[in-house]
C-alpha cells in the first residue's frame, strides 16, 4: 500500500467543478489533475470513476422486477456527466414500457431543503402514477421520504425509493433507504496514488486518456422490498 510521504504538505485545494477555465490554467502550469468520481467533458485528465451508466440500468430493473410501472428518475442537473450517464442507463432499461413521464429526469433546484420538498411534493401530486423514485443523490431521497410520510404516501407500497448514495445511515431510515453504493474510499485512494504518481514523476503509464472504473453496488433495504 502505497502511503502519503512524511513531511509532504497540501499545496492545493480542489474545489468541486470550479470550471473548465480553471483546469486549462492548471494544464499550462504542468499541475496534474486527477478527477474522481467526475469528470469534465472536453478536458482529458486521468480518471477514477464508477460504473454510473451500468448502475442507471440496475436501479431501474430493480424498481422493474418489484413490479413498478412508472418510476421516474430525480436529478440535481442535466449538465453534470455522472448525472447524464445515470439517467441514460435508468432510460436504457425503461425503454420497453409506456412511461412517457420517465422519458426525461426531473431536476430538482437543491438550493435548499425546503426548495426541494416542494418540487418533490409538486411532482406526485401532479403525477399520481409515479410509483418508483431513482435519486441521484441522498438529499432527494430523504425529502421523498419525508413528502411521503408528511402525505401518508405508504412505502414501499404505494412507492418505493432508491438513492445513489453513500449514507452509512441509510439502514436507520424509516424506511430503511435501499441505495446504489459507490466505493468511495477506493476510488479517493486510487485517485490519490495516481496523483502522487504524477506529482513525484515516477516512471508510469498513466496517460491523460486513463480512466479506472470501480463498481458500485446495490444494497437492497425495505424502501423498496
């Protein structure tokens, strides 16, 4: 196991998405970039990633298999890639039913809670078919929860609910939350030696066009049983 050398600090802070022209600067000052979990289209950089397309199909064939007729798919954007391929995969696996209300996700404004409980309640009062919820995140799973429960909306038997997401209090849930989980440590840790790799010029491989792909999995809980 490769570990963070002694004495060595942090010279600089990543934040989330801060734009493409700020990785071009990073790019003509020869500071490597290594995206995890994201990725920037147009921009080639060594990535670690999960299998979000793939991951799309089983949230939906999961929804399918426990007998949903008309599951939609809740987004915080239709810009962000990891979003798109979600959404393209859940679409894939739909493709052989008459939901004409899937055929496009729902994004939700996420600037605050209260934002995203009213949409979401505006959405099943508004499509009343709706009888299974992808979130792509957690934070649209939990405001579903509570619109259901503040609307005595039973799950999962009048809809079940599934998230994208890492939350290690998902079981505690009521109910508990069945969620696709990413490997989020492995994918940081990797994503970390590959950048240690780049910043001490150790002979690699490692291409601007690498891309590791580690894969999620479905944890199966009572939102969706």
């Amino acid at each position: 196991m490769q570990q963070w050398p002694r004495g060595r600090r942090i010279d600089f802070r990543f934040k989330r998405n801060p734009g493409y022209g700020a990785y071009l600067k990073f790019k003509n000052k020869n500071i490597p970039v290594v995206f995890f979990d994201r990725e920037l289209e147009g921009y080639e950089a060594p990535k670690v990633v999960t299998n979000d397309y793939e991951c799309g199909e089983l949230a939906a064939r999961h929804l399918l298999e426990k007998g949903c007729k008309f599951p939609i798919f809740l987004s915080t954007s239709d810009a962000l890639v990891i979003c798109q391929n979600r959404f393209s995969g859940f679409l894939n696996a739909i493709g052989g039913i008459q939901n004409e209300i899937a055929t496009y996700p729902f994004v939700i404004d996420c600037s605050n809670d209260i934002n995203i409980y009213g949409q979401i309640a505006s959405i099943l009062e508004k499509f009343p078919a709706i009888d299974g919820i992808v979130a792509s995140v957690e934070k649209l799973a939990i405001q579903t929860l509570l619109v259901c429960d503040q609307n005595h909306i039973p799950i999962p038997e009048r809809i079940k609910v599934l998230a994208f997401s890492t939350l290690e209090t998902a079981p505690l849930l009521n109910p508990s939350l069945t969620t696709i989980s990413q490997p989020a440590f492995e994918i940081g840790k990797h994503a970390a030696d590959i950048l240690i790799t780049l910043i001490e010029k150790k002979k690699h491989t490692i291409t601007n066009h690498y891309k590791s792909v580690l894969p999620s999995s479905l944890n199966i809980r009572k939102s969706t049983r």
